[in-house]
C-alpha cells in the first residue's frame, strides 16, 4: 500500500488521477467532488455537485474540465480554473448515468452510458447529445473509446451480460461481446495495445482482442 486517503464515510464510486495537477478527483454517495493532491495529502476543494450518487468522473486531457454523472440524470461540465465553476448542464437521459468518459481523438466530445439502456454522444460546447446508440435490452453501466483498424469506436458494457462495440461514425454495433454469466460493470480499452477489457459481477475479468474481438 503506497497512501491511503480518507475521502468520507459514503461509498467512492469514482476516482481519478489528474497528473499535471498532482490531484486526485472522487466521487461519492454523498453528493461531493472531492480533491486531494495526491503528494501533500492536502483536500484542495469539495464541491457539492449533484443531488444524488455520483456514479462516473472524468477528466479532459488538456483544459481544466471535469465530467460528473449521477443518478439525478444529470451530466455536469466544471471548470477548476473558475473555482469548479458549473459550465453546463445535460439533461436527457431517464434514467440513472453510470459512465461518462473523454473521446482521446476529439476531446470535445463524450460519451455516456445510462440504466434507459442508451449511450449518448456529446459535444460539450451544446446541451444536447448528437445521437444515441441503442442496442442493449437492459441498462448500460460503463462505456469507453478505443481505435480499431482506422474506425473510431467504442464499447459498452450491460446488465444483459454483453458488452457491444459500436462504429459510432455510422452509428453502427459491430460485434456484440458475450460470455459473461452477470451484469458487465466495467469496460476498459489499452491505450497502446489492442486489447479490451470486460468485468463482470461474476466476479470474471475477460480479456478481448480489440480487432479480431475474440
């Protein structure tokens, strides 16, 4: 164990490293983002954010925002320069937003995943998605970006059990990724290697090829 921070006594559902900032930024049950420079210790700023679960965090690869979704149905855009400043809100999923995440080809763009069974695309200068992909049966949980080949893509992951890779430039699912026995929590894609990655609350991690999708 290399530190250990004690963020609240609410569960943390979201984490992440800030690196150019020496930050950590969380997301709780409690309704705050919290953030800690990772070195120091020291809670630089908590920020009541939402009126429900914080459930997904990202942060963009080059200005000062942040991403914050929850189970108000809310995705909301901060600024740290502006004193996390709410720069936006979007508003048109029904349901519980469990995963928010930073397109790495166009960091203007997101995507998330929402229970309504829908991942939405964005662009964070407009306060309505692009389009959604539907596809899933049962609610999404997790949705990250990735390559394959020249096509820009991403994967979602379901509580019917798979995990759908789609081309979101034609908006079309191209493989639908299946073996789980569970819900699939979380998706993860390797930055340099072609690899996706699927957990499961069957308590499995499944290691998928991002081309060949075996």
């Amino acid at each position: 164990m290399e530190k250990t921070f004690h963020v609240t006594e609410a569960p943390v559902r979201s984490a992440k490293f800030v690196a150019r900032e020496r930050w950590i930024i969380s997301g709780a049950d409690d309704k705050f983002i919290r953030v800690h420079n990772y070195d120091s210790y020291e809670k630089i700023k908590d920020v009541v954010a939402h009126k429900d679960y914080i459930r997904s965090i990202a942060v963009h690869p080059t200005l000062p925002y942040v991403l914050s979704s929850s189970d108000d149905t809310l995705i909301k855009l901060w600024d740290w320069e502006k004193d996390w400043a709410c720069m936006r809100v979007f508003e048109v999923h029904s349901h519980y937003i469990m995963g928010v995440t930073f397109s790495p080809r166009d960091a203007n763009i997101f995507a998330s995943a929402s229970l309504d069974c829908t991942v939405k695309m964005w662009d964070v200068g407009l306060p309505h998605p692009s389009f959604t992909l539907r596809a899933h049966s049962k609610g999404l949980n997790c949705v990250d970006f990735f390559t394959s080949g020249d096509k820009p893509c991403l994967v979602a992951g379901s509580d019917d059990y798979a995990a759908k890779v789609w081309d979101y430039q034609t908006r079309t699912c191209v493989q639908t990724l299946e073996g789980h026995k569970k819900n699939v929590s979380a998706v993860c894609v390797h930055p340099e290697f072609p690899i996706i990655v699927t957990g499961s609350e069957d308590g499995t991690i499944r290691v998928w090829h991002a081309t060949t999708y075996r």
